[in-house]
C-alpha cells in the first residue's frame, strides 16, 4: 500500500502544484524554460503514475475489504463510465461539449473515479478512486479563482463535437470489452 500511497502523492501532487500556488508553478516554469518544465513534470508524473500500477497490483493481492458492493453497482459504474471518454477527447477537440462542461477532462475524472467508488469495496479501491475524486473536485473548485492556462487543442471545428463522440464511444468499446480485462484483469462486463 505504501507504494500506491507514494505514487498518489508523486501523480497527484505534481497535478495540484497549480491549485497550491499558481504563482509559484510559473516561478518554475520560469526558472527552468518552458521544454524542461513540461519534461520534469512529465517525468515526476510518469513515475508518480507506475508507482500507482505497481502499488495497486500489489494491495490487489492482499485485498482489505471494506464493504461489499451490491451487484447492480456494476452497472451504474458502466453507465456512469460511457461518457468518459467523450469528455476526454472533447478537452482537446473545442466544440459545445468541450464548452457546456468548461474542463470536460475534470469531468471524465470525477465520473471515472465516482464510478469505480461505487462498484468497488476493496480498501486500495477507496485510496486510488477517492483520491483522484477528490483531486478532481479540488481542482475544478480552483480553476474559479485562478486563470485558466492554454492548452493543446485542434483548431476548433463543428465536426469536433461528433469527433469526441464517435471515437470516445469506440475507445469506450474497446476498453470495456477488451483492455479493461487485458490490462487490470477484470472483465466488467464478464
């Protein structure tokens, strides 16, 4: 559990440098240009985000349980996880999605957290989802007190809005009926 826990604050805290202190996230961007600055955060945060594969693999077989989820929680996680991956994509493609849910990727992340909260009972359950749960509320409540920065986007587009739909359905498809099984090893519809 120590090395979930570790990965979380390595993950999470890299994440939440803007929510602390904005002033201070572009003091680093400063002091290190903008390239080494993306290339540190990427760094902390991919090794932030192995610790948190490793750490959960590893409490997964020395599971704590703490409630026993009734089995109709399986598929409200499924219906709450359907738009995921729209509202991911639709950060990146600028459409009425990405405009209606002002930060659709913080959406995507409270929806997939909450979704797993629910359907899952075991303690390193809790830890991961609860923790980017409450990242995520953290965040998008910071985001109304502080500038929002740009970030990488296509060019916006009508077609956009359909792009974010059909290719976030297809991922959703593949994920749930294939690398949700392939990669973490439970099958959600199994």
């Amino acid at each position: 559990m120590t090395t979930l826990i570790g990965g979380l604050i390595l993950f999470l805290g890299m994440h939440s440098i803007s929510i602390v202190s904005p002033a201070g996230r572009d003091a680093l961007e400063k002091q290190f240009s903008p390239l080494a600055w993306r290339i540190l955060y990427s760094l902390v945060s991919a090794i932030g985000l192995y610790l948190i594969i490793k750490g959960y693999a590893a409490a997964r077989l020395d599971p704590t349980l703490v409630w026993v989820p009734p089995t109709w929680t399986r598929h409200l996680a499924a219906l709450l996880n359907l738009p995921i991956f729209i509202f991911f994509l639709a950060s990146y493609l600028p459409g009425k999605i990405s405009k209606a849910l002002k930060h659709p990727q913080l959406v995507a992340v409270k929806a997939w957290s909450l979704a797993h909260l629910i359907a899952n009972g075991m303690l390193h359950d809790m830890l991961l989802f609860g923790a980017f749960l409450a990242w995520a509320v953290v965040d998008r409540i910071s985001m109304k007190r502080r500038k929002e920065r740009k970030r990488p986007q296509a060019p916006a587009s009508g077609i956009n809005d359909v792009i974010a739909v059909v290719g976030g359905l297809a991922a959703y498809g593949a994920f749930a009926f294939w690398a949700h099984q392939a990669w973490i090893g439970v099958a959600p519809f199994g």
